[in-house]
C-alpha cells in the first residue's frame, strides 16, 4: 500500500517514512501543503498522513481543497494543536483520524491500520436545498458555478436555515441558537448578519432568499 506523508519537520519526516516502510508501506515525502496537493492529484494513494502546521498551504487548507477537488483517499492529520476546537475542525475538513503530537510509534501505526480499514470514499456533508449546497467540511456556500466561504456565526446560521428551509425563526430564537442563550452579545447582531446573508445569496444569483416577516422573523424560502 501507497501513503502520501506531508510534514515540514525533516527530522520527523525521515523517521516515519522508515517505520512506515519497515512495516511494508511505500511512501512518497513531501514537506509543504502545495508540494501534498500536486502530488495526490497526479498519484494515487491508499492513505495519506498530513501535518496541520506546514508553509505554502497548512494542513487543514490542503485537505479542504484535496476535497473539493474530488480526492477522496482516507487521511490521517497529524498536529500539536489538540484543543477539542482544532480536533473539530480537522475531522470537519474531511480527516478520517486525527493524532495530537508527540506520538507514540506503534499509535501511529495503529491508526494507519484502522484508516486504511475505513470506506475508500469519501463522502463529504453536503446539505442541500433548492439551488443551495452547503459544505460542512469546506464552509462554502454554492449555487451553480458560484461559491464564497462562510465563517463563524454567518455559517452557523447558514446552516441552521438550510436545515429547516421555510421555518420562520423569531430574531430571539435566532440569537439563542446560533450565539447561545448566555451570550453578552446585542440582538442587532442578528440582524446585521441577516443583512449580509441576504447579501450574499444575492451575489451568488440564488432563487431562494431569507425573507423577513416584520415583527414576526425569518425565512428561508423560494423567490416568488
């Protein structure tokens, strides 16, 4: 089996390319995320191991785009960062697994084993409604030959709409679901994001639009 390893650390690298090859893997190395990226679009791999930290293109980038491009090899992401935040985002950028560093060998093996044993596809998390498709893993938001990347509360709401198209939701609901009912934030929040949502589908010549019920909240629906 073929294993594409992309890790800046030079020393690292040469250490895991022997285990893996003394355990009877070949190995292509790599050391930045563009070099990654061409190098599983003109190859095929059974699995690939990805470093979040690396120049050119980081990790978690590289993965997003292997992705979007339709590369669906099983990928295990190596990274520093183990905050349940980061682990959240790399398993949501299309990782099958995730190791937090330093590592023990015989870990790392394992979870090489157990990738390889996973589906050979990848299958992303895609929600669509009418002429919209929302990418869990990547953040985009696409119509057609359009997209653009939603961050933070934009996207949580985004996707809070699409989940329940039609579903008129109050400015209050909103708040509590998307910022939490705790929140220190002010309810025009709501509204400002509204206001750019409304925006944005607009940019991407979507049919469907939120529609604002006054005094009442939020839709989203077709466009009559």
């Amino acid at each position: 089996m073929k294993i594409l390893f992309a890790e800046d650390d030079r020393d690292l690298s040469i250490a895991v390319k022997t285990l893996l090859e003394r355990t009877g893997y070949l190995v292509d190395t790599v050391h930045d995320g563009a070099e990654a990226l061409a190098y599983a679009e003109a190859e095929s791999y059974d699995g690939m191991i990805l470093d979040w930290m690396m120049p050119e293109k980081d990790g978690v980038e590289t993965l997003r785009e292997m992705r979007s491009k339709g590369i669906t090899t099983p990928c295990l992401l190596l990274t520093a960062r183990d905050a349940i935040e980061d682990r959240v985002t790399g398993l949501d950028a299309g990782a099958d697994d995730y190791l937090p560093k330093p590592f023990n060998g015989k870990e790392l093996l394992a979870r090489v084993r157990a990738m390889m044993r996973r589906r050979e596809t990848y299958v992303p998390d895609v929600i669509t409604w009418e002429d919209l498709q929302l990418d869990k893993g990547s953040c985009e938001l696409r119509c057609g030959t359009q997209s653009v990347r939603l961050t933070g509360k934009m996207y949580q709401m985004t996707e809070l709409f699409m989940e329940n198209p039609k579903h008129l939701f109050s400015a209050q609901q909103l708040m509590d679901r998307v910022w939490g009912w705790d929140s220190e934030a002010e309810i025009n929040v709501v509204w400002v994001n509204i206001s750019q949502l409304r925006k944005k589908l607009s940019e991407l010549g979507s049919d469907t639009e939120i529609r604002v019920y006054r005094g009442t909240g939020y839709a989203l629906e077709k466009q009559e």
